[in-house]
C-alpha cells in the first residue's frame, strides 16, 4: 500500500476529541436535539473553518462545511455522515464519517488541489432514532420528503419544527438539493464480515429495506392452577412457536443470494402474572431485505402463519412502518474500486442490513456507501471500536475517488495543483 495523503493521527485526535463530548456518565451519548450535541456541533463548525472551509446550516438543520469549486456549474461531491448517537454507543457510528469527509478536505487543501466541483462536507441532523421517535431528519429534508406532519411531533413540550429551529434550520423553508453530483458516505460497518474475512472496505450496493410489524395475538387467560392444561388458549405458547418459526424462516431465507434478517425485538404479556395463563402477548418483527420481492414474499409468509394458530388463538396484525430498499450508485461502486485497488486495499461488495443517510441521499442523486471493519463487528454499545488505520485507509480511498470522479463530470482535465 502506498503511503496516505490523508493524515492518520489527526483523524484519531479528531475521534478522541468528539468521543470526549459526550454525557459523562453515558460514553458515548451525544444524542440530537440536547446540549451535548449542540457542544459536538460547535467543535465541528470551528475544525471546518480551520479547514478553509465556510461552514453554514441549510434548513434542514444540517451542518455543511463548503470548499467552492472552479466551475460554478459543475455542482457538488458531497461527502458526510452524522455526529449524533444512540445511548451509550456513539464513539465511531456516523461521525467517523463526518471525520473522514473533513480530512479529504484538508488533504485536499495541503495537496493544492483544486477541484472543479465544489466539495461539501455534511453532518446530517438526527440520523439516529431521536427523542421525537424518528430518523434521518436531516437527509430527508434534503431530499424532499421529511413528512409535514412530523414537525408536530412534540417532545417535553418542544415540537420537533421548533427543535429544528434550535440547531439553526428553518422548517418552513424547503432544504431539498438538485445541485449533487454524488454522495459518498463512509462509515463503520457495525457488522462482523470485514473483520472475519479480514478485508480492508466493503463497497454498499445496496441498504435493505425494514419493515416493522405489530403482532398481538389474543387467548383466554385463567388460573394457572386450574385451567386443565388441554383446555387452555395460551397466547405465550402460541406467540412462542411463532418466534420460533420466524426465526427458522429468516435463517432459510438469509442463505439466500440476498440480505436478510428478521428479529422480535419487542416482546410483551399480559396480564403478566406467575398464576395466570397468559391472555394476551405483542410483538414486533423488525424485518429486512436486500429486494422488495423478498420482503413482499416474507410477508405473506407471515399472514400464512398467522392462519395456523391453535384454537382459541386469534391475531391481528399491523405494519408500522415501510422502507423501500435502496440500491445504491453502480458507476460509483466501480470508481470506489477502482480507487480501492489503486490505494492497495482489499475490498468486497456488501449489502448494508442497517439504514443510514445515503438511503435518502439515493432519492435525489448518485450515492454510495464504504464500509471498515468493526471490532468484533459490535455496534450501538460501549464496545464499538474501529481501528484510526482502518478509518484513514478508508479516507484515502474517499479522496481517490473524489479526485476521479472530478475529473470525469464534463471535461476531464485533472483537477489544477496550485
């Protein structure tokens, strides 16, 4: 592997820094909307303007880092991710990226060269679940479709509108782009298959789609004493086998050609007591697929099953919430490879089982994806870790295909080195 461009022990220094910005007894929770994350933006905003960059916030609530192009006409290469948490579990989740993106940039910037587009580099408002209940705020207004009426969201007596106000934006005004020429995104894979294969990156071609399904299923409850067992409709027994079986079939399923996975995540009885049959259980399947074929498929599946319960047992069911699966840019797939190969770093294609900004990005122009290796392929939690090496390589590989892809929009005259 060549030597990087890009500088490893700043991009380290710059974790460690917004790592140190966190709930003190919460490491690492810097979650949107709170004063932690208000702390984390302003660091961000000054290392973008020691970068040369002029930093601004659209209205959207997005904090965007520009460096102008030579071309006015050209458009932009927007680079980014998001700087806010879960609990407990944001140290490289989403602002490696942002970290990244403001490293090309810099090496940019000490390199002298000049690009003909102009490069932005974006920290996306509350890519994670939110205290309002919902995500990717800030990349769905840039892409036109945040829902109005999630504006009335209201949390603690503040709307999401007025919360939105509060970081900088402007709700009323339309934040959404047609100015991007592509979107690269890197990011933690939060998965074990880069470390177990022990390859350098993956290449996204593709975000699944996740579907989130209610379940309640509605037996008789009686005395736990008394109730013969073969004259009981016991909702646990029948919601058991249930998991089971869903269980079962997403494994079938994930030995497939595409990404899948299902889950009960959210599991709840009632009445809830030692010496009563259980009358009543819901349940939630977060379930996720490669292609909206399989997840069409999976679902009727589930309807299936829920023709099957024992007697006594009936169940109603709800889909509470639908996204499409995303593929993602092809040409820009090739170019991160080939720029990947060029930087000596090994790499695969993959499918990203979790969503992330550049879902909603791919609404409104060319957009993809680079992954490195998680730790153990741990997530969301303390234990999150990615190596400085792995990130920067991955920078390297970033700004590589920065410079290729700015040769190739219109003309294809390097980029100028002052």
């Amino acid at each position: 592997m060549r030597n990087l461009r890009v500088d490893s022990h700043r991009i380290g220094a710059d974790l460690d820094a917004m790592a140190a910005i966190t709930d003190p007894d919460r490491p690492w929770t810097r979650r949107a909307f709170s004063p932690r994350f208000d702390m984390g933006r302003d660091w961000l905003r000054e290392r973008f303007e020691q970068a040369g960059l002029r930093a601004s916030l659209d209205a959207g609530g997005n904090l965007i880092g520009i460096r102008a192009g030579t071309d006015p006409e050209a458009g932009t290469i927007m680079l980014g991710s998001h700087s806010d948490t879960v609990p407990d579990g944001g140290r490289f989740d989403g602002v490696a990226g942002v970290i990244v993106a403001l490293e090309v940039a810099r090496m940019l910037e000490e390199q002298g060269i000049q690009l003909r587009h102009t490069l932005e580099v974006v920290d996306f408002l509350a890519e994670e679940v939110s205290v309002f209940g919902v995500s990717c705020i800030g990349s769905r207004a840039i892409a036109g479709v945040l829902p109005p009426d999630w504006l009335d969201l209201v949390h603690e007596g503040r709307s999401l509108g007025q919360a939105i106000r509060d970081v900088g934006g402007d709700p009323s005004t339309s934040a959404l782009r047609h100015d991007i020429r592509a979107f690269l995104e890197l990011h933690i894979e939060q998965g074990p298959v880069l470390e177990a294969e022990g390859i350098d990156l993956g290449i996204v071609t593709a975000i699944a789609g996740i579907e989130r399904i209610e379940i309640v299923l509605t037996g008789r409850p009686d005395h736990a004493g008394t109730a013969p067992m073969d004259r009981r409709s016991d909702a646990l027994v029948a919601a058991a086998a249930l998991v089971t079986a869903i269980d079962a079939e997403a494994r079938t399923r994930a030995q497939g050609p595409g990404h899948f996975t299902a889950t009960v995540g959210e599991f709840s009885i009632e009445p809830g007591a030692a010496n009563v049959v259980p009358g009543r259980v819901r349940m939630l399947i977060d379930a996720r697929a490669e292609t909206r074929a399989e997840m069409e498929d999976f679902l009727r599946w589930i309807e299936s099953q829920l023709t099957m319960l024992p007697e006594g047992i009936t169940a109603e069911s709800r889909l509470l919430s639908d996204n499409r699966p995303t593929p993602l840019d092809g040409a820009l797939a090739a170019q991160l490879e080939a720029a990947a190969t060029d930087c000596g770093a090994s790499h695969r294609r993959m499918v990203s089982g979790a969503g992330h900004d550049a879902a909603f990005v791919a609404k409104i122009a060319p957009s993809i994806m680079i992954f490195v290796p998680s730790r153990d392929g741990r997530s969301h939690c303390p234990g999150e870790f990615s190596t400085t090496s792995s990130i920067a390589l991955g920078a390297e590989v970033l700004a590589a295909a920065v410079i290729a892809l700015d040769m190739q929009k219109g003309n294809r005259d390097a980029p100028s080195t002052d």
